[in-house]
C-alpha cells in the first residue's frame, strides 16, 4: 500500500454519526442500534480531538493500512507505563482512507467484525457491552482486545466524557431520545 502524506479531515459531528451509522449498515446489515452508534461515535471523537485531528479519514486512529494506503504522523502512546511521542515514520503507521465513508466503514469494520489476526474477534466483549449500555465493559473490552495503550480508568472517563459531550448536541437529540 502506498504512503499517503498526512492532511487534516475534520468533520462535524452530525456528519461523523452520519458516517458511522452508513458504515454500519454497509459493513454489518441493518441500522445501528442507537446505544452503538453513541458509544462508537463518542470513541471516534475521543480518538480524534472531536474530529478536529482526524488524519486522511481514519475515524479512530487505527494503525495499519486503509483502501487508500497509510500515513504517519506524530502521535502520543503509553509505552510500558511512561507517555511517549512517536515521530512520524514507517514504525509509525496509521490507515488512510479516500474519504469519509471509506473511512468510517474501515473504523466499523474493525471493531465490529474484528477478524484481524491473530485474535479473531477481539473486540466482540467490547461491541457486545456498548449494546448493553455497559461503557465500562466496552473500555475494558476494547483494552483487553489492545485498541489502546492508556490506562483503562482515563480512557473510560475521556470516552465517557465524549458520549457526555455528544448527547447535549442538538443533532444528537433524535436517536439519544431511544437511549435516554
């Protein structure tokens, strides 16, 4: 896959719940129940500065390769407890899609059928408590299917703190009214 330079795709957030519920249906068959679509909207939001720092349409910062190849940029992990700046660079690659539905079925795609060897199906704990409303259990989920590098406390308040943020939005009102 060849290497696309990093540029800013923000979005706002109607057309980023928009994106991920088209995604879903695309990717998975059917709408989204209204309890996913806050928990993985909140997450995209979460990964990426409330998509004011999405790279190249990667909804959720994940690593690898998309359908349009991969980019790098500088970015912040959590290595063997110590924060740590990762310079952009090849040991430092994030997907690339060629748009906001590309990307956003790449986003889907990965959480939800999460065949990416070698653990099949990892974040199904995780897909499977969002449904029960249990954002906790989605954040332990995710981190034991190693989505993130944080600890699992700061991840679950700023997830948590997004999916907050997401259901005071007036566009959000429609389908948080099946939630609340």
């Amino acid at each position: 896959m060849p290497y696309v330079p990093p540029s800013r795709t923000p979005l706002v957030p109607a057309d980023a719940m928009d994106s991920i519920a088209d995604a879903y249906e695309s990717v998975c068959g059917g709408e989204i129940p209204a309890r996913l679509l806050l928990t993985l909207t909140a997450q995209s939001a979460l990964e990426t500065a409330r998509w004011t720092s999405m790279w190249c349409w990667n909804f959720g910062n994940i690593r690898g390769s998309g359908d349009a190849g991969w980019t790098s940029f500088q970015a912040g992990e959590i290595i063997d407890g110590k924060s740590v700046t990762l310079p952009p660079g090849v040991d430092n690659k994030f997907a690339a899609y060629s748009d906001r539905l590309a990307g956003a079925r790449g986003f889907v795609s990965f959480l939800c059928t999460a065949s990416h060897p070698p653990a099949p199906n990892r974040f199904q704990g995780a897909i499977d408590a969002a449904l029960r409303g249990d954002l906790a259990g989605y954040v332990h989920g995710l981190k034991a299917g190693g989505y993130f590098t944080a600890e699992e406390g700061t991840y679950f308040r700023a997830e948590q703190s997004c999916e907050s943020w997401l259901e005071r939005l007036p566009e959000a009102h429609a389908w948080a009214k099946e939630i609340l």
